[in-house]
C-alpha cells in the first residue's frame, strides 16, 4: 500500500511511518518541520524512520495546495493518515486562529487533494479533548453533544465533521481516531510525561497545575500506532469514529510518583493554578476499536514510563545536560 502521512516527522507520525515500512508498505512523508518545537527534534525522527526503510519526504504546509499537490503527485498514495496539526490545548488560546488555519483548512485541503487524486481512504487524528468537561465516563463515541472547552478541542471536532462531509459527498472512506495522551519514546517537548521525566532528570521543579487530582487516559505509543494501522485495514461505514485510549485513567499525583519510582528520583512540585482549557479528567470506553479494529492496548504504565525514561535520559546524555 502507499501510504501518506502528514506529520510524518513528528512524535506519533515517525512510529506508525515506522510501523508501516515494517510491514512492506511505501511511505511518504509530508511535514513542515515548523517551530512549535525545535524542528531538529524531528528531523532526528526522520533519521531513525529511515533507518526502518526508504520513507519518502516532502517538506510543505497542509495548508499549501502546491505543497500538498508536490507530495500527492508522486506518491500516489492509496490512502492518507493525516496526524499534522497544530497541538496543545493551552497554546491554542493564545492564537485560536492559527489552530483553526492549520486544523480546520489545511484538513480541507487535504480532503480536496485526495477527491482530485482518487485516493478512497483517510485516517483522521482528532483528540479526546473533543468530549470537553464529559461527566458521563467512560467517554462513548456516540456522545451526542460534544461541548469543547478549548479552540484546539473545537478544530478537531470542525476536522471530523469535514470529514464527514466528504465521505458523504463523494464516498470517501474516513476514519476519526480520537486519540488519548499518548506518551512514549520521541514524544513531543511540552507533554507531561516527558517534561517531568526530563526536568527531574536535570533536578528542576516540576509545574503541576492545580492540586494533582486530574485524571488522563495515558496510551503508550506503540499501542496507538497499532489502533491507527487497525483504523487502516478498517473497511466498514463510509464514514466512523473510534476512541484510542487505554481505558485506565491515571491521577496526576500517580503518573509523579510512578515517574520518580522508575528514576529512583524525588520530584520537586511547583504548584499552580488550574489553566483554562484543561479538562478534569479523560477517560476511554474502547469496546467499540477493540471490536472493529481489534485494538487491545496491553502496555502497563509503569512499563511504558520506564521506556520513555530511558529515552530521555540517553536523549539527555547525548546532549550534554546530563
């Protein structure tokens, strides 16, 4: 199969890339390598996709038809993953309107790309922050009203009713992953798991906002990468939503302490007031992908932190800050 994925070169894009080469599939790449974060981080993910085998790049903006143009003529892809947005609840209300350019429009032009191209599948990231201040848990696909409480939440939720439309219209194949905090090797600088890893690894305070008591829905990334190649072979309605979580809500104050018993390392706690935007608590019915995709996420969070804390701390090492 030929595969394009958009963001490609970033924290989850770089695994499923990887995954896909395993398995035989071409691979194309299209990113913008933008500044978010530093852009040689993900141009070392790119490295060690290579190193899986000969992924194509293309550096562009989805929001560039040419850009998007120049990646779709040669890979010809059969189906398109598209993980390129702009991220992070909390920066989007520092510029909502970039987040809705870049996860609303740029999602529109790689709809339109794939109607002119004839490409019949599309696999969408959105996000659990899509359900917003949810109560009734374990969050169900099927939650009739969705109430965002972010504009990042609102772009995923304007992503997958775009979706919707184009699978309607023209018989487009999409399907929506709701994805819940990923976590793991490669992940991205301003998440949790990584920046306490690392801070407390450099023996520097910890922001923790609000009193530890918020609950998330950690996934390891490997098990991710596996529901986003199970939404891959996936052939049922035309158009569908599935949530990728683990399905065990984990509070704050115990990702700290099952942090510090893998570093062997106390932390030390800055405390902060709750921040707009963040929701309570995430929490994954999964019955639906476990049926349809045979998605069974199986990695303990004690494991996959030990993981992620090794990478790190050779990510560290290589540095020079440890």
């Amino acid at each position: 199969m030929n595969v394009l994925i958009t963001g490609g070169a970033g924290f989850i894009g770089s695994h499923v890339a990887e995954a896909l080469l395993a398995r035989g599939d071409t691979v194309t790449i299209l990113d913008d390598f933008n500044d978010y974060y530093p852009p040689e981080f993900k141009r070392r993910n790119v490295e060690q996709v290579r190193a899986a085998g000969p992924a194509q790049l293309v550096e562009g903006d989805i929001c560039d038809v040419e850009a998007v143009e120049k990646a779709f003529r040669p890979a010809a892809p059969d189906a398109v993953i598209h993980l390129a947005a702009r991220a992070g609840v909390r920066p989007s209300l520092q510029d909502p309107l970039l987040y809705e350019r870049v996860n609303v429009h740029g999602t529109m032009v790689l709809l339109e790309a794939c109607r002119r191209h004839g490409v019949r599948k599309f696999v969408f990231a959105s996000s659990s922050s899509v359900y917003g201040a949810e109560k009734r848990v374990p969050f169900r696909e099927e939650v009739a009203e969705l109430r965002p409480i972010s504009p990042y939440a609102a772009t995923k939720i304007a992503g997958e009713k775009i979706c919707y439309t184009y699978s309607h219209l023209w018989g487009l194949e999409v399907t929506c992953l709701r994805l819940f905090t990923v976590y793991g090797p490669r992940q991205r600088p301003d998440l949790a798991i990584r920046k306490f890893i690392e801070r407390i690894l450099r023996d520097e305070p910890i922001p923790v906002f609000g009193g530890g008591s918020s609950g998330r829905d950690y996934t390891f990334v490997a098990d991710t990468v596996a529901g986003v190649l199970g939404a891959l072979e996936y052939s049922g309605a035309g158009w569908d939503v599935f949530n990728l979580g683990n399905s065990h809500p984990v509070r704050l104050s115990e990702l700290i302490e099952t942090i510090e018993k893998c570093l062997g390392k106390r932390a030390r706690i800055e405390r902060l007031p709750e921040q707009p935007g963040d929701v309570p608590l995430t929490w994954a019915d999964i019955s639906k992908a476990q049926s349809l995709l045979g998605y069974r996420p199986g990695t303990r969070l004690e494991d996959g932190i030990r993981m992620t804390a090794e990478w790190c701390a050779e990510r560290l090492r290589r540095a020079g800050e440890l």
